[in-house]
C-alpha cells in the first residue's frame, strides 16, 4: 500500500495533531483566497490536481478548486456547527475522520453550480468528464452513489481524492470503494 492509499473514515480517524508533510498550493483556479490554507494539497496531489484542470481547461472545461487540506480544528468547528443547525451529522465528517486532514482531498465544482457542492455537480459537463477521467490523474470520485452504506458518507460527486495513478485505476475499472479495497 501507498501512502496515498490511507483510509479515512469514522472508523480509522486520524489523530488530532496529523500533519501532512509537503503542503503547497497547486496552480488550479480556487475560490479560497490566496494564503488560505483550504487551497492547500500535498505536493504529489497538487501536481496531479495541476494537470486534471489543465486537460479540463483544453476541453473547454472550468473546473474550480473549493476546499483542499482542512486542519483537525477547523474540521472541529464545522463539525460542531452542522451539530448546532441539527445538520445531518452523516454528512460532516467528525474532527480526525476527515479525508480533508491528509491534503489528499479536493472538492471542485464550476460556475454553472455557482461554485456550490451540489449534488446537481454530477449532472454538468465539468461533472461528467471528472467522473470519466479523474482517474487519469490518480484521483478518485470518493463517495460514490450507491456507496453510501459502505464509505458512511453520502454521495458527493464534487469529492475527489488523490490515491496515485494504478489505484486509481484499479478502483476505476471495479468500481470499489478505499473501503472494498482495504477489505481485499
């Protein structure tokens, strides 16, 4: 196994003071500001992320990062948030349980969706070609639909998730999940 094949979920958290090593900002249009550290992906992540919204860019595509690399308490404080509006607590991911802490992790969405993550993602042609060929640049579509019983997530079509080229691949071509796979 990769490093970059590490599950996370609510079952295998990562603990409170996990840092990830080598976090730098890809060259990929966001809606964070400069600095803020949700722009943020480990240098192997970013680099792939780099060519993903380049090949997205040739075929007309305007894909936008919204959050990348989340820090323990800042994942803490949305977590206690979507406790506080009585938000389904299924989809915020508890502090330590989220993909968000490794730097592996980017939600992208488009101008058609105003830049919002929705489920609506799926449906447009930025949606449609990153669910086709993320997999091209190591990443994977991490909350599947259908899936949602097995990652403990609902379906988020806007979360990718850097596991590298061949098992991204792999996961590609069978249709499993980190999950299945780590059950292989």
């Amino acid at each position: 196994m990769s490093k970059f094949s590490i599950l996370v979920n609510r079952e295998r958290p990562l603990p409170k003071g996990c840092i990830p090593q080598n976090l730098t900002e890809p060259a990929i249009p966001f809606q964070a500001p400069p600095g803020d550290a949700k722009r943020l992906l480990v240098r192997e992540a970013a680099a792939a992320a780099e060519k993903l919204f380049a090949r997205a860019r040739e075929e007309g595509l305007c894909l936008c990062g919204i959050s990348g690399y989340r820090p323990y308490t800042r994942q803490s404080e949305l977590y206690r948030a979507a406790l506080a509006k009585n938000t389904s607590v299924t989809a915020v991911a508890p502090p330590g349980c989220s993909e968000h802490q490794t730097g592996l992790a980017l939600d992208v969405s488009c101008p058609s969706e105003d830049y919002e993550l929705e489920e609506t993602f799926a449906l447009t042609p930025e949606g449609k070609w990153l669910n086709t060929y993320a997999s091209h640049f190591g990443f994977i579509l991490r909350y599947p639909k259908g899936k949602e019983s097995v990652t403990g997530f609902p379906y988020e079509p806007w979360h990718i998730r850097y596991v590298g080229d061949p098992l991204a691949l792999y996961l590609s071509l069978t249709g499993l999940t980190l999950e299945e796979y780590y059950l292989l």
